[in-house]
C-alpha cells in the first residue's frame, strides 16, 4: 500500500546540532524527494546560532549532500526551509519564533499539523517546553505533537520528571518518544515475517529455540562524542533502548492483528516480563568492557578519546543474558551485545534453533534477521552431505539479493519523521514501555555502584570484545555467531 503526502510545519530545536546535520535534515530532504511530504510543509530551523534563511538554506544542503541515501539535490525542498535564531530560555525569542510560525505556515499553507523536534540536551526541556507556552504557540489552533531523542532520562527517576513536564504542555497522545531502531524496515520485518509465516511463529517458542541473540556491535570509536558517552556509556546509549526495544518485538506474543495499540499492548507486556536485576545475577550475567588503543595504531584508548577522563570506568561494550518470564520462553536464554570499536559492525537477530545429538557442525542452524546493511531474512539449515554416510553440511538459504534491489531502503528517520506527520505512533516507544526499561537498566546501574570498580580498559580496539562475553555464553554450552 502506498503511502500518502503529508504536510505541516516542523520547528526543529538545535537545528545546528549534530544530530540535525547527520540524520535530522537528510531525512526531510528524501521524504520531500520521494513525494511524501506535499509542498504544503515546512521545516522552521531554531537554535541559538544567528544567521539567514539564506544561510540556514545552504547549511541544510550541505547537510543533506553528505546524509544517508543521497544521489541528488531536490532544489525545490530548500525554498521550504526558514529559520529563527532562538534561545529557548529566553520568552521574548519564543514570542519571536511563534511570530516566524505563523508567516511560514500562511506561506506554505501548512495543515494544521505542529511537530516540535526536540534535537537538545535534556536539560533544556524545561524551559523549552515552558516557554512554548508561555509564548502561546501551542494556542494556535491544531495538533501539536513534540518528538523527543533517546535515551529519554538518564533513570526512571529523571524519565518521570521529563514526562512530568511535557504533560503541562503536550497530551500523552502527542508525545513521540524517539527510537530510530524500531524505525528500520528491516527491523519491523521480524514482526512482519512472524505474522505472514504460520511455519515461522508456530516454532517461535522454547521447543524449537536454543537462545536468541541481538547483536548490535560497531566498529567505530567514540570519536567526537566523548561527553555524551562520559554521561551514558553503552549501556544507557544502546541497551536501555536500542535492543530492549528489538527484545520486545523478537518475544513480544503475536498480536491478532497489527494495530498500533495491540502492537504496544504486547510489547509492554514483554518488558513486564523481564527481570529486575540482582546484584548477583549482575555480577555472573552482565559483562561491561572499555576499548583500548589496537596493535595497528587505528584506533586510540578510549580514555585517551576527546573529552574522556584518563582514569574513566565508562562502558564501551556490554553484553548481557536475559531471560523472559513467560511459558513461550521458558529456559531460553537471550544474549544482546553492543560495543564501540569491534571488529563487526551490523545489527542482526539470530534464532539459534535446537538440533539433534547427531549433528557435529560448526555452523548453528538458525533464522537469521540482518537489519544492518539490510539484507532480510535468512536460514542456516543441515542437509546431507553427497557421497558420504549421512553426513551433516550446512546450507545457507537466502537473503535473495534480488528481493530488494529495486527498492527504496529508507533511512529509519525517514520513517519515523514521515510516521509523526502522520500522527501514527506505532514504531515510537510509549513512556509506559521506557519506565520498563529504565526499571531493567537502573537494576544494573545500582549494581555496578556496589560491585568493585572494573580493570578497565579490558578488551583491545578492531576485536571481538571482552572475553568475558565469550565466557556468559560458553557456560551454558552457547557461542556467539560471528561473520567475520
């Protein structure tokens, strides 16, 4: 089914930030590119940054010349974008940008439909959030939604209090909390192909499945974004929301229908059931580890990195088994891994299947689901061997590569910006779903506090990981897949 153009204005808060120029702008550009968005839209720049429309306009095209999917320019989006040099702890400038909403929303003739981006730290929803109403720019009339950035909070603690505040502005139906992974076509395709395939979801249980593993590992360092990993690290960056959210729709029990709230129903449920760690279950199934410089000079120590202590014990890598408390998944254990420069670098779910006592294979039978680079679905399966006594070989079955080369693989911001101007909700986390989440991710913060400081750094850059990790699997008879 084709998707309809959508309009409306998007006041983009911190629209020189990092974000904005790698993913946020990019995104608009190839939704407008691609006729999604109607030439009754607009994009409103803000940031405390003085300069043009002129100036923001060439800003955005260098944006958009080095984002994700670029072939060509799309002059025409440029003329839809404008800008409003705002500090958002300043009333008079919120007044001022209210003013530059309505001329361009009267110049567009923009639906009533008002999407506040908030692409800034935290610390800023606040005022920000005060200020937009204090300046009446949520009274003109319309639907008025707000996105914000993961991770939404630093605990359940801080989460509570963000959300608190958004609500004496925003309705709970118009708070769009930012996850871009669930935004992957190839990571709603593990939902999709549950739901298409009777022969899939009639062994998508324990008596099939040996262990499940999320495996999200990067081979890029921190680079420039050592403050942000010095107040996050792995763990808050990419566990607490990027995998449990995969968690979710990998375990979540198959909705009869794939509606957004039956979707959301069962995926709570899942997080429900997920453990509140103890400091001993932290302690035997939690591996964190931090980078240090490799052999070939590639890569330095992540305490060596920009804006990183020298003596930091932030996590660069962690790994972690869960178990769902749930009779589908009784005794299978769920293994998610992510780290900073790894040898690997994809995002990928594999179904480890149960085999037989017979079968002597290095390769584990399994359902595969590549999400990054987008690949699709495939299956590692035993057939036997020719001219030999019952042999096992391994065959690999899939992706096609032809399956998908003649279509558009969207960005995930694509599809969630294009989902908010179309007020779906669907692939956006709920708050009800993050206070899950936080519960999981500040058991094991609180744990690390009372364990003993980590032998930091404990695994070398353009490797595996920690041994460690190899170890949380190797006791229960289990192995990582690797592709290298």
């Amino acid at each position: 089914m084709s998707k309809k153009q959508v309009g409306g204005l998007i006041v983009l808060f911190g629209a020189t930030g990092d974000l904005a120029m790698r993913m946020l702008l990019p995104a608009l550009h190839q939704l407008y590119q691609r006729g999604l968005v109607s030439d009754n839209f607009a994009l409103l720049g803000a940031s405390r940054t003085q300069m043009t429309d002129q100036e923001f306009q060439e800003l955005v095209r260098k944006s958009v010349e080095n984002g994700p999917n670029f072939e060509e320019l799309d002059e025409k989006f440029f003329e839809h974008c404008r800008y409003q040099g705002t500090d958002n702890t300043n009333l008079e400038d919120l007044k001022q940008l209210r003013e530059k909403i309505e001329l361009v929303a009267k110049e567009f003739e923009t639906p009533d439909e008002y999407i506040y981006y908030y692409s800034i730290a935290p610390e800023l929803y606040d005022e920000t959030t005060t200020n937009i109403q204090k300046a009446e720019i949520t009274e003109l009339p319309g639907n008025h939604r707000v996105i914000t950035e993961k991770p939404f909070g630093d605990s359940l603690e801080t989460a509570e209090e963000y959300h608190r505040l958004l609500l004496k502005v925003f309705d709970e139906e118009d708070l769009y909390f930012m996850d871009h992974f669930p935004g992957m076509d190839f990571v709603q395709n593990i939902l999709a192909t549950r739901f298409y395939n009777p022969l899939i979801e009639g062994i998508w249980n324990n008596n099939f499945i040996e262990n499940v593993q999320i495996s999200l590992p990067e081979n890029l360092s921190i680079g420039t974004r050592g403050s942000f990993y010095e107040e996050n690290g792995a763990l808050l960056d990419m566990f607490q929301n990027h995998l449990l959210q995969i968690l979710s729709i990998v375990a979540m029990e198959l909705p009869a229908e794939l509606t957004t709230e039956s979707i959301h129903k069962n995926k709570l449920t899942l997080l429900q059931n997920l453990p509140t760690f103890t400091t001993e279950q932290v302690e035997q199934k939690v591996v964190r580890g931090q980078y240090k410089a490799d052999s070939e000079g590639k890569y330095k120590s992540y305490r060596n990195e920009e804006k990183v202590a020298s003596d930091s014990d932030t996590d660069t890598y962690v790994a972690i088994e869960l178990s769902v408390d749930a009779p589908r998944w009784q005794g299978v254990p769920f293994y998610l891994r992510t780290g900073k420069a790894l040898i690997e670098d994809y995002t990928a779910i594999d179904i480890l299947l149960k085999s037989t006592d017979a079968v002597d294979s290095d390769v584990a039978t399994r359902i595969t689901f590549m999400a990054e680079p987008a690949q699709g679905v495939s299956l590692v399966l035993n057939q036997k061997m020719p001219n030999n006594e019952y042999e096992p070989v391994s065959t690999f079955i899939g992706p096609d590569e032809n399956t998908f080369k003649e279509y558009y693989i969207a960005d995930p911001y694509e599809n969630m910006i294009y989902d908010a101007l179309a007020g779906d909700r669907t692939h956006f986390s709920t708050y009800e779903e993050i206070k899950e989440q936080w519960r999981i991710t500040d058991s094991i913060v609180a744990a690390w506090k009372e364990l003993p400081e980590p032998d930091f750094p404990n695994y070398r850059a353009h490797t595996f990981g920690p041994i460690e990790a190899e170890d949380l699997l190797t006791k229960n008879n289990h192995e990582w897949v690797k592709r290298i």
